[in-house]
C-alpha cells in the first residue's frame, strides 16, 4: 500500500508535544515525524540558516509522500514558512501544502485576552522575528504583544532539568521580565512547542489570574477544520493509524527522551539526509 502520511516536523523533540494532539484530534490518519536533532536548536540560528535546514526536511516528507507537512516549531513557522509557501512550492510540488504553528493560535488569542494585553514566550529566533505581534496584529489591531525570549528553556528541558530546582531560577527571571514590561498582560502564550514540559513550573511564577496557553490542542483543532475545509488535501491523506519516527541523531537518544514529550514510548529511525 502507497502510504502519504501527513509530516510533523520539529527542530527535535518539542513537536512531539503538537504530534500528539493531533494524534488524539484525528487519530484515523498516518503521520511521519521527523526530529532534526542532529542541528537542533534552531533558535539561535540566523534566518537563512533555518530556511534552508527546514526546507531540506521538507523535500525529505515530500519524498516520503506527504501531501502536508506541519512545521510543529515556531522558530522553523517564523523563519521558513512564509517562504517555503510563497516561493517554493511552486517550484518543488504545487499540490503540496506546508502549514505552521503560530497562525492558529494567532487566531484565537483575541478571544481570550480581556485586557487586551498578550504576552509571547518564545526562542531569540521566534521572538527577532517578530512574527506574533505582526501576525497577531493582523487579526487583532488592538491587542498589545509583549515578548520575552527564554534561551535557556529549550537546554533545561533538552537536559531533563525541567522539573529540577535549577530551573526555578530562570523561569521565574524570565517569567518576571516579560511581566515588567505590563501589569496588564492576562494571557500568555508559550511561543515554542518545547515549553509545555515547563508548564507546571511557569504556573508556580505568573500572577494569579494571568492564563497560560500552549499551541498542541490549538493547532490539532486548526489542522481538523482545515482538513474540513480541504477535502482535495484531506483525500490525498492516508488513513491507516500509523505513526513512524525519524531523527537525523542518534534514534537510541531520541527514543530516550521522547517520552516526555509524547506521552508515551517511540521508536524511531535514524535518517541522514
Ligand atoms: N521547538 C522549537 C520551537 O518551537 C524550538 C527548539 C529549538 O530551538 O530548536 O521554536
């Protein structure tokens, strides 16, 4: 059977956390995932760098067949993306279709802000690129983005520190600095698919009251009613509940710390692409 899966990418592990709701949210389709671990992280990474790791990963899911590929990382969404659908795609495969993570969630904020205040969480990549406050800005004029890059995050949770005691220190500095810059801010949003195994800490550290928002639900729900919308991509999707894995490092490694991530044991393949 000709599989075409749907492709969930991420610089590495921090997709998982998006794969698997969308894995609860439509569970009847096939998925391929690929963890660029081997070059990972992404988020200091300059523009041109991200662009041409990402579109290399890319050209390997159409390889595999996909007809969609989710780019289920924010620094790859803000650097890559815009590109990707504007200029390459017409040239590699025009049926194809290449979605990201911060347009959902860019969508629905409004909805939740009473103070129209918003704080954004992210990479030095996400956060430089100034995707959320312009594309936030688009559907909400008036709310005001806030944003605060957490570097250390991404090596805390890649070292299995995120629940340790040394991670209170940097959470709660850079909780405290992105809460300087408003009193009003009332919802914040974790702009990078790594920070949801923070959640639990960075809940300990907002003011009461302010809400926290990670992208997995939003982006599954955002994926369904595109599929909805999409009949002539959905169709192309193959249905056969298979989920396989792939790094471009070591699969034993990967195969190690994805739990955590994914909510349950992977096994995965190494790629080298
Ligand atoms: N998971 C990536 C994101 O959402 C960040 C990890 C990295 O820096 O590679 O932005």
């Amino acid at each position: 059977m000709n599989k075409a899966p749907i492709g969930v990418f991420d610089s590495g592990y921090g997709g998982l956390t998006v794969l698997k709701e969308i894995v609860n949210r439509l569970p009847q389709y096939d998925y391929l995932y690929l963890g660029d671990n081997a070059r990972a992280p992404y988020g200091p990474r300059s523009f041109d760098t991200v662009y041409n790791y990402t579109l290399e990963c890319v050209q390997w899911f159409f390889k595999q067949g996909c007809p969609l590929v989710i780019l289920a990382c924010n620094t790859a969404s803000a650097k890559a993306l815009r590109t990707i659908q504007q200029n390459d795609l017409a040239t590699i495969d025009a049926t194809k279709r290449v979605l990201g993570v911060i347009r959902p969630t860019t969508e629905i904020i409004g909805t939740l802000t009473k103070t129209k205040s918003v704080g954004v969480l992210g990479t030095a990549g996400t956060v430089q690129s100034g995707s959320y406050p312009i594309e936030i800005n688009k559907f909400y004029p008036d709310i005001k983005v806030y944003q605060h890059a957490c570097p250390m995050w991404v090596p805390l949770i890649e070292n299995n520190e995120y629940s340790g005691d040394g991670a209170d220190y940097f959470v709660k500095k850079d909780i405290d600095q992105l809460m300087q810059q408003s009193i009003a801010i009332d919802t914040i949003l974790l702009g990078c698919t790594h920070y949801p195994l923070l959640q639990q800490k960075i809940k300990q550290f907002i003011p009461e009251g302010v809400a926290l928002l990670s992208q997995g639900k939003i982006v599954a729900d955002s994926l369904a009613d595109y599929l909805q919308r999409h009949p002539e991509i959905a169709t192309t999707c193959s249905k056969g509940e298979d989920i396989a894995f792939y790094t471009t490092d070591s699969a034993e490694d990967f195969d190690n710390h994805a739990a955590v991530f994914y909510g349950k044991a992977v096994k995965s393949q190494h790629l080298i692409l």
